[in-house]
C-alpha cells in the first residue's frame, strides 16, 4: 500500500493575448477497487474561469471550464492525495486466473461485450509489416500469445523521450523504433487488438523513485500503460516492463490517448504558446 500526494500544474503562455478559451481537464484520479482518492481539488487561473465536472463515457472524471476574458497566461494545478493497494500481479503465472479460449474470445458475446475495445484506431494501427510480426506471434491460448506480444515488444522498442510527440501513433513509433510511455502502450494494444485480444489505454501518474524517503517530494511522471482481457483484465506497464503497482496511479482508460488526453480546448486568439508542465510527487505511506 502506499499514500500518495500529487500536485500537476499546467501552464500555457501565450505569444498574443487570448480572449477566449474552452478545456477539458482529466487530471483527477478515480477511485476503483484498487485505489481510493482521498482528496482531490483542481485550480485554474485567471480565476474567472467558470468550470462544471461530469464523468464522461469512459468513467473518468472530467473537469470543463470556459475562460471569456482576455488572458496572457493560463494554468491549471490539479492535486490529489491518492490511497493505493494495487498490488503487482503477474500476468501469465498463477495470478492470471481462469484464461478463455480462442473459441471463447472470438465468441459473438465477447465481441459484443468489448466492442470498445477490439477495433484498432488510428493512434494503435500497427505498420502492416508490424501486424504480420504480431500474427505470428499467435499460440495455443490468449494468455500465451499476450505474453509473447509483451516480449516482442520490449525487444522492438526502445524508450527514447523526444523522438515522438502526442500526435503520434502506433505506426510511427514502431517505424522509428523508439518513443515514451504512450508510444509504448499504443504499440501493446494495437499488436493485442491485430489477434483479436481486449485492450485498452491508461492515464496516469507513477512515483518513479520506488527507494526515495517518505515525504520527500520527487518529480513525477504522467505516464501511460495498458490492460488486456483474457478472461480477466490484466495492466502492464510496457516502460518498466512489469505489471502496474501501488506506485501507479490511474486517472482515466479509454481506447487510446485521445479519450483521456489529460489537458484539450481550443483558444480564440494566442498566435501560439509556450508550455510548461511539472508533476511533483511525494509518499506518505
């Protein structure tokens, strides 16, 4: 178990002043079965924004504000203090619980329940040299194959920050050969889906520093993993190359990045922008 405080400030500055703007915020951990969010508030500046939530489709938790007044600069600082008993669990042993068959997965009323989660989009369509990797890549059960898929792809991809960017996809990572956390998860789900097998992306947060003392406030990541049903759901963490722990955080699953895109709007004005994100971490427990 561990206890976990996160403070994710967001802050755009403008090169013209901005007159009007409207985002979408999913920067507030969920509570699930495997973690509880103990506290959570979201500040945005200038303060005249004028903000609702709403859960979307997904279940994640979605914070809209609209900003009408000319504006150089916004930022938006989201905090939580997240309980998390999430412990590892290992895929493809004893943990990995009753596994369907290829018969059983590809049955209408599978399909139908994980609709979601079986057509590729385009952030997971694999290059077709990629797919025909992965085919071959098919064994005697759904498990087997998955674990294969999870070593093909710690040996296909290396993780590289800077050669990619948010507007990438599965095939363009895979072509370089190198890319980040997001890159790395697209990749996973698209080989996943290309055999037929559920999967679906993550959002988050990971305190990267499994050592550092209590209380000390360490930077963090956003980060992204991915999760696959074979009878059950299962998460791997494709960057660290281990299932999801208590130092995961989730905040949202979707079909790709854009479903949980954890900052989006559009802006009247600004003539481009300067970014800057910081993401600080620190364990209580």
């Amino acid at each position: 178990m561990s206890r976990l405080y996160i403070s994710h400030r967001t802050r755009y500055d403008y090169n013209n002043r901005v007159s009007t703007s409207y985002n979408e915020a999913r920067m507030t951990p969920l509570t699930d079965a495997s973690q509880v969010t103990l506290e959570s508030s979201i500040t945005i500046t200038p303060q005249q924004a004028t903000a609702m939530a709403y859960r979307d489709y997904w279940g994640s938790r979605v914070s809209t504000f609209d900003i009408h007044v000319p504006h150089d600069a916004m930022e938006v600082l989201a905090t939580a203090t997240v309980e998390v008993h999430r412990s590892p669990e290992d895929p493809f042993g004893e943990d990995a619980g009753e596994v369907v068959t290829w018969e059983q997965l590809e049955s209408m009323e599978t399909i139908h329940e994980f609709s979601d989660f079986l057509p590729q989009t385009r952030l997971s369509t694999l290059t077709e040299e990629g797919a025909e990797q992965v085919r071959r890549l098919r064994t005697g059960d759904p498990n087997s194959s998955a674990k294969a898929i999870i070593d093909w792809l710690a040996s296909t991809m290396t993780y590289q920050p800077g050669v990619t960017s948010v507007q990438f996809g599965a095939a363009e990572a895979l072509t370089s050969g190198q890319g980040v956390c997001q890159d790395l998860a697209h990749i996973g789900i698209g080989a996943l889906r290309t055999l037929g097998i559920p999967a679906r992306y993550v959002s988050g947060y990971i305190h990267p520093r499994p050592d550092a003392p209590l209380r000390e406030k360490v930077a963090g990541q956003s980060h992204a993993w991915l999760e696959w049903w074979d009878g059950s759901w299962h998460s791997w963490d494709p960057t660290n190359h281990k299932p999801a722990g208590d130092l995961h955080v989730l905040v949202g699953r979707g079909r790709d990045y854009r479903d949980v895109t954890p900052l989006k709007g559009i802006v009247s004005g600004g003539g481009g922008s300067a970014l800057n994100v910081e993401v600080l971490i620190t364990r209580y427990a």
